[in-house]
C-alpha cells in the first residue's frame, strides 16, 4: 500500500518550478547586422511534429528577445554537461554590455538554413525560423519551424529516435543557480 502524501500549497508565482527539473539549451540569435548573442533557457519545448514546430519562452527585457524581433530566426543547441560554464555564462551575463560568447570561449561555426551561428560541441541544432508569438504573461512565446536539425550521431539512436544516455548527459536545471543530469539507470513502467 502507498504511503499517504503530504502535500501543503505553495506560491503561485513558484509553480512552474514543481514541472523541474528542465532541460537547458541555448539559444543563438543575431543582430540585423550580423552580431551573434546566446540566452540559456529551460523555457523550450517541442510543440509540433508535423510540421516540426518547437518553442522558446522570453521575457522582453531581455537583449535576446530584442534580437529576435529584428532577425526571427533562432538555433537551439542543446548542451551537454560539458558545456556547463558557457551555459552559466550564457544565462547569467547580458550580451547587451557584454560579448558574452566571447566570454564563455564559445566556439561558433555557421548554421546550414539560418542566420544565426550555432554553439561548436553540442549534442544537437534545432535551426528555427519564427512563424508565430504568443504573449503569455510576463514572457513571450516565440514559435519556431525547425528548417534543418543535427545531432551527435554517436549520442542519438536513430533507429529508435532517442538519446543513449549512457552517453549523453544533457544539463537539467532544477532552479536557480541548482543543475543535475541523467543517470545511466533506465526507469520503466511496470
């Protein structure tokens, strides 16, 4: 027999952390003039199949946001543990003031359908293109078309279209400044 919860409310404005831990990607956005930039988000997910639509959550004061109103167009490249300082600094230091990849020691290399640049050493690229927002509140929801995605063929399985996280570690925010990944253990329903 289960033991009984106990269970107490919370504040309403700390709700969507009890849907955490969330795994973190960054996103590379550009200036009008060719100018790249990186926010870290836990605010992504995938909205679509076909099409293959995905999603990114911004607030507007955000330099990223800005950027994405000039130039609708984004890659998200999913880190893995690796990549933890240039996600912390990528999260933690506005490239409004700041070269910020410079910062973090990013290493870009050139998108195959987007402007924006992506991140060298990711386990995978989603290139997306807006075609449609949503203002949720305090955030923005930008919709994005993935015209062209990549992954690490050696952290993927193709043939059953999953991570092998034997190898793969992505980097899960549990809140704040707190991050974990994935164990090797495998979790399945009885």
């Amino acid at each position: 027999m289960r033991e009984t919860l106990l269970v107490k409310s919370i504040d309403l404005g700390k709700a969507y952390r009890l849907l955490y831990p969330k795994t973190v990607v960054i996103a590379t956005v550009i200036t009008e003039d060719g100018k790249p930039n990186a926010i870290t988000l836990a605010w992504c997910m995938p909205l679509s199949a076909q099409p293959p639509l995905v999603s990114i959550s911004i607030a507007p004061s955000r330099y990223s946001y800005q950027l994405l109103k000039q130039v609708p167009e984004f890659v998200i490249n999913v880190p893995t543990t690796e990549l933890l300082q240039t996600m912390w600094i990528c999260g933690t230091v506005s490239g409004r003031t700041t070269d910020k990849l410079s910062l973090a020691k990013v290493t870009l290399e050139p998108s195959k359908r987007v402007r924006p640049p992506r991140i060298q050493g990711c386990a995978a690229y989603l290139e997306c293109r807006v075609v449609n927002e949503l203002e949720t509140g305090d955030h923005v929801l930008f919709v994005g078309e993935v015209v062209h995605a990549e992954v690490d063929e050696r952290l993927f399985d193709s043939k059953s279209a999953r991570y092998n996280t034997k190898f793969y570690k992505p980097i899960l925010q549990i809140g704040g400044p707190l991050f974990t990944t994935t164990s090797q253990e495998l979790l399945r329903p009885r």
